[in-house]
C-alpha cells in the first residue's frame, strides 16, 4: 500500500502530512470537517478550472494550448522545483516567437478527502472544447493554427476534444479541429496505465480519502473500452486527414524513470503511437514536464519539435478552415 500512498503524494505535488499532525483526520469529527473544508480550499486554490493566458502576443502567428493530467494543475504542473513560475511562461517565449500560449485547467483530482469531481474524460474535454472556442473568438483568433502539449490524463482529454469538434455541428467548435496542426503527447497512456489500479485500492490505504472519481481510473485501465475505442477512432481521424492531404503533426514524448517507490507509471509501449515520432526524456513521469532550465536536454527536444512545426505553420495562418496544410 505504501507504493500507492507515494504516488498519491509524488503527482499531488505536496508532502504527506505526518500521522498524529494537526491535519490529521483521526482527530475528531469537527476537526475533520474543518481539514475537509480547508482542503477542498486548498485544491481549488492550486488549480481553477478553465484557459489562462501564460503570454499574450499581438502579432501572435498560432496558439500553443498545455494540457495538465490527473491530480494536475494548469500552472503547478509546468513549474519545476525551486522555480516561481512555468516554464511555457518564463522560458518558451524567448525560443519561440510568435506564440500565445494558454495553460487549461480542470478538476482532474482523482481522490479526494471530502468530495471528488463527477465528470468524466468527456465532459472535461467539452469544457476545453468550448472554452477555447469561445477565447480564440474573443481575440478575433478562431482561424489561427493551434497546437496542443498535453500531459498525461490531459493526452486524452485533448484527443476527445479533437474528436468532438470535428463532430460538432457548430462551426465555432469545428474551428478547434480545422485549426489543431500539432500535438505533443507527454507520457500519455494511449493504451493505458497501471495506475488505474488505483480504483481497486481501499480507500484509508490513500489516506483515508472519503472520495474518488472513479470514472478518471476506469479510462486508465489497460482493458479500458473507452481507451480502445478513443485510440481507433483518434488513429482514423489521423489517417483520414493524411489521406485528404492533410497533415496532423504528432511526438510523443516517454519517461525514462520510474518514479521512487513506485515505477513507470506509464510505459513506452502505451506512451507512443505507432508509426509516429517518440522521444524519451530522462526525468519521472511527474518531472517529466518540468523544466528548469533551458539547458535540458527534454526542454531543447521539445523546443526542436515546435521550432520545426512553426516553419510549417507559417505558410498556413491565414487559410480557412479546412484547408490543406
């Protein structure tokens, strides 16, 4: 059990608090109401739900939109230890230009010590699929080319997303679809992940958590339907824009490490996509996408990969919806 209650902690982002300590929920019934309030303060303090602009750009050419993963965070998840802000804030602008670059939010706190969200992988990638709709219209930005960076849980997010816009009746949503050019993929478990293991664990072995969104673990199983039918029909929408001569750019980046006392939470195998680039980075699944410095060697294989799109991207921001690119 400690193996959980250790990745419990290492993806929160926060030391567990001691047995016996002032937090504790074994300490009485209004002591535990009050740490029950306190918390759900805290979380929602750490990660508001919705788009933030982490750098405005007026000349900006295309949007880069970061997507966190579970028990993430829109800005928590990209900050690296030690460091004030996000790295897609403080370092990407100065390696490429003309971009604005958003970070979106969402309750993906899958345990919880008092109530956890109810929504699924489908209703968060709604709620991104309108909210960015909605923000690129407001800056006269629906037509400008987009890439996504999601990690995680966010991976998936991002491809429901993808896939309901192109479904959607609404051509202000479809614009998210027409416009999307590139995606990287950061530890996404495409094929699934033994964290979903999580959903069969009591729950006082994950700190007396009296919640849990159970619908966030079930997408994570490695026999998960959702997964395998979100993988098909994402695959197929890829080729079918291939074969209609467009091109939808895809990396996907792997951890090398295992996270301590517990392993890879997702491997290789389920990080990549067949027939599409991959690159590991040498770090955690966690610290996989927090980066300190622009001397890292994960930061500058990142930054190559976007260097090499925005190349593309140019020739292609002032087209309409639909064009071939």
């Amino acid at each position: 059990m400690k193996k959980f209650k250790a990745l419990a902690t290492r993806l929160k982002g926060r030391p567990e608090k001691p047995e016996g300590s002032q937090n504790s929920y074994n300490s009485g019934s209004h002591q535990e109401v009050s740490s029950s309030k306190a918390q759900d303060q805290y979380i929602a303090s750490i990660f508001p739900d919705g788009l933030e602009v982490l750098h405005d750009c007026s000349d900006a050419t295309f949007d880069i939109c970061f997507i966190h993963g579970l028990t993430g965070d829109r800005r928590a998840t990209w900050t690296a230890d030690r460091q004030s802000a996000p790295w897609p804030q403080v370092l990407l602008p100065s390696h490429i230009s003309g971009a604005r670059i958003l970070t979106y939010g969402y309750d993906a706190y899958a345990v919880r010590k008092s109530v956890a969200s109810s929504n699924r992988v489908i209703d968060h990638a709604t709620n991104l699929l309108h909210d960015l709709a909605a923000d690129r219209s407001s800056c006269n930005a629906s037509s400008r080319p987009l890439v996504f960076i999601a990690h995680s849980l966010g991976g998936l997010v991002c491809k429901n997303a993808i896939l309901s816009s192109r479904n959607n009746p609404e051509s202000h949503l479809q614009s998210i679809f027409h416009c999307t050019k590139a995606i990287i993929f950061m530890g996404t478990p495409h094929k699934g992940s033994w964290i979903a293991d999580w959903a069969r664990i009591p729950a006082a072995a994950l700190g007396c958590v009296k919640s849990a969104n159970k619908s966030l673990f079930a997408v994570l199983g490695t026999e998960s339907q959702f997964l395998e039918s979100l993988q098909i029909e994402f695959l197929a929408m890829v080729r079918g824009l291939r074969e209609s001569g467009r091109s939808l750019e895809i990396t996907s980046f792997f951890e090398e490490l295992p996270l301590p006392l517990v392993g890879k939470v997702v491997a290789k195998e389920s990080a990549t996509l067949d027939g599409y680039n991959s690159i590991s980075i040498h770090a955690d699944h966690s610290n996989m996408v927090k980066f300190g410095s622009p001397q890292e060697n994960g930061y500058k294989r990142l930054v190559g990969e976007l260097q090499r799109w925005k190349s593309q991207l140019r020739y292609v921001r002032n087209e309409p919806f639909g064009a071939k690119a």
